[in-house]
C-alpha cells in the first residue's frame, strides 16, 4: 500500500509518498509561493534533487503539479495515480467532534468550515488542499488525521477554562491541544525503544520549535498538554509568548491603544525568543548566547524554565514518570535547552548526563539518562508524516 501525505499550509503543499510495505518514503517535496511565483523542490532518494519554479495560484495546481512529478518518467516513482492507495491529510484542528482520524467526505469538510472561526490560520489551507485532493484524484480515499484528536480523552476538568461557563458551551472555548500527531508518535516510538508496552508508561514528550508543546501521556492516552484553545498558551516560543498573566495585555492595550488584532500580532509574531533576545530562530539565539549575549542566555533560560514547570506539573498529574522525551527542533538539536529544562529535576529521578547532551548526535535517536536516574531520558526524533500514513492505512484497509 502506498500513502500519499499533504500538509498544506496558506502558501505552501508539503508532501511526501510513503510505501507502508516497508515505511519506506519513495519521494518528498514541498510547493511553496503557492498564489505567487511558486516553485517546487521534490526529491527521490538516490536521485538528484529536482528544483522547478511553476505557477501555482491555487492549491488545484499544487496538487496537479505534484501528482505530475509522482507519475514522471525522469523524477517518478510510479506509472500511474492509480498507485497512490491512500491521500492522508495533516489537520490542525478537529474541534470536538473528531477525536479520531476519518474519512474525510463533504460532512467532515463542512464540520471544519463550520470551525474556521476558531480555527482561521491552519484550517482554509487545510481545507483547500484537501479539496484539490479530492478534484484530481475523486476515487482515492483521503483520509484526516487530525492533531487535536490524541487529546480527546483528556478529562473536562483539565479542558474547560475558569472562564463564565458559557463561553465553553456555546462558543467552544476550551482547551484542544496541538502537535497531537508528533507527541503521539514519539511516546508510541519510545515504547519501542525501551521495549514495553505503552499502556503500562507515564510519559512526558516534549515537542520544542519555533512551537513548542509539553503532554503528559499515561498507559498511551494524553491527559493534558500546555497548549490550548489556540498554539498559543503554554511554552515561551519562537515568536509565541506561550503563557503569561492575562492581565498585562490588556493594560498594554489600554494604555498604548492597541486593538485586538494588534494585540494578538503583538503576543504571536513578536514576543517569545524574539521579544526577548532579539532574534526568532534559535540558532541565531544560541550563537549569541554562546558569545556572551544576556539577552539570548535569558531567552534560553525562560524557555527551559516554561519546560521544566510543566514536567513538574505532569510529573504529579501522572504521580511518577518513566520516560521524558525531547523531539523536534531545539528539543533534538539545541544542548542548551534540554539542560536548562532537566536541570534541578534530580528529586523527580530525573537525571541527564550532560557530556551525552552537550555532544548528542544531531537528529538521531539518543538517551541522555544519567546514572542513578529513575526516569530514563530520551532524543527522539518526529516522524508526524509517518503516523498519517499509518493512520490512513489503517482506515483504508
């Protein structure tokens, strides 16, 4: 079985084409400037990478160009769309209807247009791809793998806001959670590793890039997670404050006049590692760091500090740990980060070997548990593109 996987955002179409027989990715690309001069990257292993610039305005003629490349006698890796079994689709959000993957038909694409209000950034690209999808390829199953679904068990006390109860039941306002797909497969991925079942670990995975979210995961089901009713709560971020006192935004607004949009501008595209050290990516904050810099330094410190209050937090929702996982950009690649989020967690059992961390091999699988640490500590990275496959190749079969 062969498993087409989209994520599509506003400008760009990821993808990648994955042979479940053996998980084998048999090519992957990205369409991005889609709605401007758009250009395409596309790669098959062994071969050498192929770069192109097409017009693209819609996403119809992103997915019609990839479709083209799959089935191309040079840069190919099939004779027909016929071999594509499958198309699974990253989503966002699933509101609190669809707490599991599914068969997306024109129920489930109104549902999600019914939730864009809630849902504005991640959900019309969402949408737009999934109905190129279903334009040129009418008779393959697409499949919606949604990354609020692993939340969907996550009892009421911990998703509902000490907000008048109102706003939860008549605008769904509550916590959702996000990077469900990425904590889902990490947690599933570190059973393994350890060579347990996951329905007897208490787990806490630790998605960190430019967003960031920490959940607590116990016998394979989430309890909690940090981020909320939108990406926006929880960890300090790239550009994200993550949590913060309420209250200081609105004296901020009144007191320099900002309207709502401005206000949301100001706490999603220019706070975080931003606002703080003055740069958004974090490479550019550990350089500075590294040379001296106290703003950059202070940056990495709050964003370990937000890390470490809530493995502390779901240490105790989960009354013991057994594993704590680090996966994605700065949580696989950034030393720093990971020391200043583990650090002073000797009473949890939580111990790193700092050498390992310091000289962790980049993006590999990897422990970092220290001797006499009860709680074994892990790098592992992502594969969110893998367990879409999967999930639409189960629902296919």
């Amino acid at each position: 079985m062969k498993i087409l996987v989209v994520n599509a955002g506003s400008s760009s179409l990821k993808y990648q084409f994955i042979d479940m027989e053996n998980e084998n990715v048999l090519c992957k690309g990205n369409c991005e400037r889609i709605g401007l001069s758009g250009t395409i990257s596309h790669k098959v292993p062994g071969r050498e990478p192929y770069k192109a610039d097409y017009a693209m305005p819609t996403h119809n003629e992103a997915i019609s160009l990839v479709l083209s490349l799959l089935t191309d006698a040079e840069h190919g890796v099939i004779s027909s769309i016929d071999e594509i079994d499958a198309v699974g689709h990253r989503i966002a959000h699933g509101g609190e209807k669809y707490r599991k993957s599914t068969i997306i038909d024109d129920e489930v694409l109104q549902y999600l247009e019914g939730i864009v209000p809630i849902n504005p950034l991640h959900g019309p690209p969402a949408i737009a791809g999934m109905r190129a999808c279903i334009a040129q390829m009418p008779n393959t199953p697409q499949v919606g793998v949604f990354d609020t679904s692993f939340y969907g068990d996550i009892e009421d006390f911990r998703y509902i806001y000490p907000l008048p109860y109102e706003y939860y039941t008549e605008k769904k306002i509550r916590r959702y959670g996000f990077h469900g797909t990425s904590h889902r497969y990490v947690s599933n991925r570190a059973a393994e590793v350890v060579g347990k079942d996951l329905k007897d670990l208490k787990i806490i995975t630790c998605h960190l890039g430019n967003g960031s979210s920490v959940t607590a995961i116990k016998n394979g089901v989430a309890i909690d997670t940090s981020m909320g009713f939108t990406p926006q709560e929880g960890v300090m971020m790239g550009t994200r404050s993550g949590s913060f006192d309420p209250s200081v935004l609105t004296y901020i607004m009144k007191t320099e006049g900002l309207s709502a949009e401005e206000a949301e501008n100001l706490i999603n595209k220019k706070s975080g590692l931003l606002g703080v050290s003055g740069h958004s990516d974090a490479r550019d904050v550990a350089d500075a760091a590294h040379a001296g810099d106290y703003r950059a330094t202070l940056a990495q410190k709050m964003v370990g500090n937000s890390v470490k209050r809530l493995i502390g937090a779901y240490y105790a929702e989960l009354n013991g740990l057994d594993l704590l996982i680090f996966t994605a950009g700065l949580g696989e690649y950034d030393e720093d980060i990971r020391r200043y989020s583990c650090e002073g967690l000797d009473a949890l059992g939580i111990k790193i070997d700092m050498d390992k961390n310091d000289h962790a091999p980049r993006g590999e699988e990897f422990e970092l548990t220290a001797p006499g640490a009860t709680v074994r500590t892990f790098i592992l990275p992502t594969n969110e593109e893998l367990m879409i496959a999967r999930d639409a190749a189960a629902l296919v079969k």
